[in-house]
C-alpha cells in the first residue's frame, strides 16, 4: 500500500470511531433529555451547560469507582465477557457507511472503515457474537441471579436475531432487483436507492427510491426486533431490577459494569444507522453541488446520514417513555409467534412479486 493508501485507512478507521464515540456520549444524554422533557422533569442540568458533561462525569465516577471481582467467579470467561460486548458493537458500525466519497490525489476514499462484499453477514456474526457477552457474564459471575439474568437475554437475543435476519433477506431480494444482480455490501446498497421513482409512475416521481417504501413490513419487523436486541424498553427484561435484581451484570462494578453500559448504546445508535442506510437510503440526499461551497456540499451526505439516524434513535427514546415493560410470555411469544411467521410471509410475498416483475407470471 502507498503512504496515500495508508492515509485513507486511517481517515476511514478513525473517522469511524471517532464518530461513533463522539455520538455514544451525546446519545446519553440526548436521551435524558427527551425522556425529562417528555416526562415533564429538567433531566440532567449541573455538569456543564444543560446538564452537557453528564455523561464525561458519569464515565470519571465510574473508571475510579473500584471494581469488585466475586469469589466463586470464573475469572477468565468475567474478564472477558465485557469486551466480548464492547468489540462486536464497534466492529458493526465500522462496516455501515456514514458518507459519500472524495479523493486524496487519485485514491478515492469512501467514509466507510471497512467495505465488505459481505458486509451484512458481518453485521449478523458480530451481533451473534455479541450474545456470548451476556450469557458468560451471567455465568462466570457464580451467583443465582446474573445466571438466570444470561439464561434469559439469550432466549431472548436468538429469538429477535431470527426475526432481523428473515427481514434482511426481503431487503437483499429487492436489492437484486434494483441493479446487476444481488449485494450484501451496505455501499452498494446505498447506491441502489438512489434516485426517485419517476420510472415506476409520474404522481410518485418525487418520491425518493428508499426501501422502506416496498419494503415496510420488513422495515417495521427490523426496527420492532432491533429494539428487542438492543435490550431496550418495552423489552428489557434482562435488565429488570425487580425481577432479576440487574440482570446479568448484577456483579459488575466500576469499568467493567462501564463497558456493558457503553455496548448498549453503541448498539443503539448501531442499529438506528443499520435501519437508516438499509431503508431511509442512508446518506443520499440533496447535496445542491454548484450552488454551496465544495466543503459545505461534501459533508452534506455526512449530515443527511446523521438526520436520518437520529431520527430513528428518537423511536427508540419514545418507544421507552410510552410503552410499559412486556412480561416475559409475552416477549417470547411476539418473537416466534409474530414477527418470525410474520417475516416469512412477507419474503415469500416479496419473493413472488419479484418473481413476476422481473419474469413474468408462469401461466403468462
């Protein structure tokens, strides 16, 4: 690789993780804010202007606050568990394209840390990775209830992983059907939904060509199981205090405690990025090239990809103040007996009328 090469790595790498980093600690408190205001209370308010350092103060609490390790603990798999949580949610925002492209001399650089071929794959293996953290925690920690806590996020977690992949494969199948041939990389994808649909019928030629407008079951499926798998509410059953007295990570404290804590909001705000770049067309959008200043035009598909994203991380932020928390029956039951049957209804739907769109009827 030539020292250019090199140089558009590390924009991308670091770029990346700045941005996800940078976005996990406003998110926090983004979302004390909203629920406050929604909840008609002033939230956070002392540590900075508007309450803004909360979440620095509450990271410096908790990398001093001593970390208390359980005598019957299985030492290995508790030290590892933390980061087999913290690792796969970062490695999943790597590969989601947070921005178009410019060049370095003749070398283009995509703002994207990593563009693979099979990019949603990669996504799917590290979140089922990411299951590993929460049943070994529960485990190794040697206590009644951090296991019972494991036992249950892992149900749990197989369950909704099911449904999102189900609802992946529509969106690959129309993917197909949108250029030459089919693609799992979130780039191409993004590409795909380029343009309006002006060729489909004059009345909807404004209409952006996004995948969540022939794909909307898919998308409600996805986002109704990525807010399951991210642990959040009405579905945090595996952080019920009243049940489970915390959940798996009941004998965590200080850093460690910090890190689980961290991979679920990077979670968050992963998955909101997922469902922005798989349905909302992730960062296309107006970029009025010619009529703005050549910086202001280029960071404008970095912005439309944050607009979106947020504005899925605020379904989140709503879903949490207005529904109250399922009871554990219910959480099993809206997984396999309603989203996955629901999921493979709509991709055998989806797979007919492609079918017949792109071959004709068989009796045609």
């Amino acid at each position: 690789m030539t020292g250019v090469e090199w140089l558009a790595l590390g924009i991308k790498v670091l770029g990346a993780f700045g941005l996800l980093l940078l976005a996990t600690l406003l998110n926090v408190w983004v979302e004390r804010k909203v629920l406050a205001d929604m909840q008609n209370r002033l939230g956070p308010m002392r540590a900075g202007p508007f309450g803004v350092l909360q979440t620095v103060a509450d990271g410096l609490k908790l990398f001093f606050k001593e970390s208390i390790m359980p005598r019957k603990a299985e030492v290995g798999m508790y030290l590892l568990a933390p980061f087999l949580a913290v690792v796969p949610a970062f490695l999943i925002f790597v590969n989601i394209p947070w921005g178009g492209s410019f060049h370095i001399g003749e070398t283009e650089v995509v703002l994207q840390g990593a563009d693979l071929d099979i990019g949603l794959l990669f996504i799917l293996a590290m979140s089922s990775i990411a299951v590993y953290a929460v049943v070994l925690a529960g485990w190794s920690s040697g206590s009644k209830y951090p296991l019972l806590g494991g036992v249950r996020a892992t149900a749990q977690a197989i369950s909704y992983e099911a449904a999102i992949g189900l609802s992946l494969v529509s969106v690959v199948l129309f993917t197909a059907t949108q250029g030459d041939g089919g693609t799992l990389s979130l780039y191409e994808i993004v590409q795909r939904q380029s343009g309006t649909w002006a060729d489909v019928h004059p009345i909807v030629g404004w209409v952006p060509r996004w995948n969540i407008i022939p794909q909307i079951a898919a998308f409600v499926i996805f986002l109704t199981a990525a807010v399951a798998e991210t642990n959040r509410a009405p579905f945090d059953l595996v952080e019920a205090e009243q049940e489970l007295v915390g959940g798996f990570h009941t004998e965590y404290s200080g850093m460690r405690f910090a890190m689980f804590f961290l991979a679920e909001y990077v979670n968050i705000f992963s998955m909101s990025a997922l469902t922005a770049t798989l349905f909302l067309g992730g960062w296309l959008g107006p970029t009025w090239e010619g009529t703005l200043p050549a910086f202001i035009s280029g960071a404008l598909p970095t912005v439309w990809f944050l607009i979106k994203t947020y504005a899925i991380f605020f379904i989140f932020i709503w879903i949490r103040a207005t529904l109250p928390r399922l009871r554990y029956d219910q959480l099993m039951s809206l997984g396999w007996k309603r989203l996955i049957p629901g999921a493979l209804g709509w991709l055998v739907l989806s797979g007919l009328v492609l079918a017949f769109r792109q071959f004709g009827a068989p009796w045609g």
